[in-house]
C-alpha cells in the first residue's frame, strides 16, 4: 500500500505519523525520533528506548506486539476511562465531591487516583475519549515493531494509517489530541494523578517552540490516495 504513494506525499505522511508519537517519549532523544525514524542500531543497544518501551508494555515477540497494538486500537482501556467520565458528568458539584470522598475510602489508592484523574480532566475533554493516548502508542509500538523485525513495513504502515484516520475523526486539531493524551497518560500511569509540574515531552515541544505543525503538518494531513 505504501509503494503506490508518491515518495513526496509518503515522506510527509511518515512525518504526520511521528508527530502524533511525539508524546510517547520522554527523554534527551525525543525530539531526534520526531524528525528521524528508529534505526538498526537502536535494535542493539542495551538500554534503547525501543527497548525500555516494549519491556514498558510486557513485549518480547511479535506475536505480543501484535496483540498489544490490536487491543489499543480496539479499546486500550478508553471504554472504561468514558464509563467514569459520563458518571461523573452526570452529577453536579457537591454530588461529584461526596461521590470522589466516598471512592475515596472504598477504593484502593490507584483506583481513587484514576478517577480523580477523570475528575480534574472532566472539562478538558468534554467527550471523555482519551483514545488519544492509545492510537499514539500503536503507532510508536508499530514503528518500534519494523525495526525489530516484528511487523513488516507494509504492516506497520497499514497499522499506522488506520489509528491515524480513528485520531483525524475522533480530535479537530494538534491541541485537543495533545490534551487527550496527557489526560490519558495520566490516568493509565503506573502512579496515576494529575501532577503540579508539565512533563516536557517532544510534542509540547512541538506546539511551544516549533512551526511544524503549523506551517508544514496540518492535523487533518490527507492519508488516501
């Protein structure tokens, strides 16, 4: 599917790709994987973030990374995350206190944190759809997969551009993604809560300091022929 494109347009489209995982790392290179793609050397490197990032979602084949990307794509735990959302919706301001207090002593800490999450990004995103967070990662997880042999490029493009089309019809700009998925990060953190400090990641980079996505990469990039 990737060969009939135009080199031109597929070169953009790769780049749309790697901007939307622009969140999904955060440390000294990820503003280089923006730019560039995974390389072979990664592969051997003993502390990559290829592998930090598979070892991060339990992958060590690629039977476990195809299950992994289907299942973000499919659900990646959103439907539970808009279940909240919509409860919470549904109650007004003292109601919602009372219900977080009362979660608050029969739920464990974790449990309590994810709903608190839901809480304070209740307005943030009205929709309650995180998926943001999940369709992201399959995509980075599909890239990491070429590289380690465990997709093919033509499999990686086609997973690629079908959680690309479910963000372009789910999110109306780079913004309201962004802000998706740190309420999504947030939630699915192995210590969820929502933290006083921003944690600098290459797609807040991107909006703050950069003018790629709003001179070269639109949101709405065309993905068909």
């Amino acid at each position: 599917m990737a060969r009939r494109y135009a080199f031109g347009k597929r070169r953009k489209i790769e780049q749309y790709f790697r901007c939307l995982t622009a969140s999904c790392l955060q440390d000294m290179l990820q503003n280089y994987y923006v730019v560039y793609e995974f390389g072979l050397a990664e592969r051997l490197v003993r502390k990559s973030v290829i592998r930090s990032s598979l070892q991060r979602w339990s992958i060590t084949d690629a039977e476990s990374l195809k299950d992994k990307i289907h299942w973000l794509i499919e659900d990646g735990g959103r439907k539970e995350y808009r279940r909240r959302h919509m409860h919470l919706l549904a109650l007004n301001e003292t109601a919602r206190q009372h219900y977080l207090e009362a979660l608050k002593e029969e739920n464990s800490e974790k449990s309590y944190a994810q709903w608190d999450v839901v809480a304070k990004c209740l307005y943030q995103i009205p929709s309650g759809d995180v998926s943001a967070y999940g369709l992201a990662w399959a995509i980075m997880l599909s890239r990491m997969g070429v590289v380690k042999g465990f997709l093919s490029k033509e499999e990686a493009w086609n997973i690629k551009m079908e959680a690309a089309a479910m963000l372009q019809q789910t999110y109306r700009s780079w913004e309201e993604f962004y802000i998706a998925y740190l309420c999504g990060s947030h939630y699915y953190a192995d210590k969820p809560g929502i933290y006083p400090y921003i944690r600098v990641s290459g797609m807040l980079d991107l909006l703050s300091y950069s003018t790629l996505l709003h001179r070269k990469i639109n949101w709405d990039q065309p993905l068909q022929l």
